[in-house]
C-alpha cells in the first residue's frame, strides 16, 4: 500500500489538526490518543512516513529505527511507567485492525491490563 500523505497522523505531523503532545524527538512524536482505553493511552509515531510495522521494518533506515524504539522507551519512562510496567501495541493491516495507515505504537499503562487480546 502506498503511503497516503494525508492521514491523519502525517497531518497531526505537519501541525494540521492539534494533539496533546508528550513527547518529541528528531525521529518521534507521541501525543494522547483521542478515544483513551486505559487510563494511559499514548501513541508513538515516527516522523518518516512508513504506512505500517511491516513497512517500517522492512524499509526504514538503521537509524530510524534506533531512534524510534529508543524514544518509545523514552516516553514509558517520562510517564512513569517503567516501574509499574505498560503494553505495546502495532495493529498491523486488516486482519490487526489497523485504521490510521501511519505506523504507529499503542503504549496502554496506568492499570493491571489483564489478558492480552480482545476476544472479539
Ligand atoms: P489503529 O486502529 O490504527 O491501531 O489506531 C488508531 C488510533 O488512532 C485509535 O486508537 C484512534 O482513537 C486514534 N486516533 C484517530 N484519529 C485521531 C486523532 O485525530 N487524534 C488522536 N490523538 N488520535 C486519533
């Protein structure tokens, strides 16, 4: 899939449509998502434009990916969320109900969040 230059995260990037930021680096941003499911709920998205994990892990430079897994890291731990512990998420593709075709990780925290997938 090609990379649609006017999804929403890419416009949330170019400072089209407003976010409650958290945190922000040369290779990531991270904002609170709009429909919260945990009492934590931030998404962490690279600033190069890679539709999903898949194409990120296959296309994005060294670099890119260092800098983007350590910044996730980074805004666990600015949350306070390394002691108590947390979960990542990367809806990937149809069958992963991925909605937003920006490449984007889920960081859920702020309760015990029991078993891992939905059953439905
Ligand atoms: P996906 O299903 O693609 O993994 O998750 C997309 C997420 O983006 C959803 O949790 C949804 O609530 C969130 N989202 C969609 N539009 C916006 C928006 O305009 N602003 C923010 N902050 N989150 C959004």
């Amino acid at each position: 899939m090609a990379y649609d230059p006017n999804n929403v995260f890419a416009r949330i990037l170019r400072g089209e449509i407003p976010c409650k930021k958290v945190y922000e680096d040369d290779f990531a941003l991270a904002f609170h998502d709009i429909a919260p499911q945990a009492p934590v709920h931030v998404l962490v998205i690279p600033k190069g434009a890679y539709v999903s994990w898949d194409d990120f892990s296959k296309t994005a430079p060294d670099a890119e990916i260092g800098g983007f897994i350590r910044a996730v890291g980074a805004v666990a731990r600015q949350l306070g969320l390394d002691e108590p512990g947390y979960r990542l998420l990367a809806n990937t593709g149809r069958d992963g109900g991925q909605e937003v075709p920006h490449f984007h990780i889920h960081l859920f925290g702020g309760r015990v969040l029991g078993r891992m997938v939905a059953a439905d």
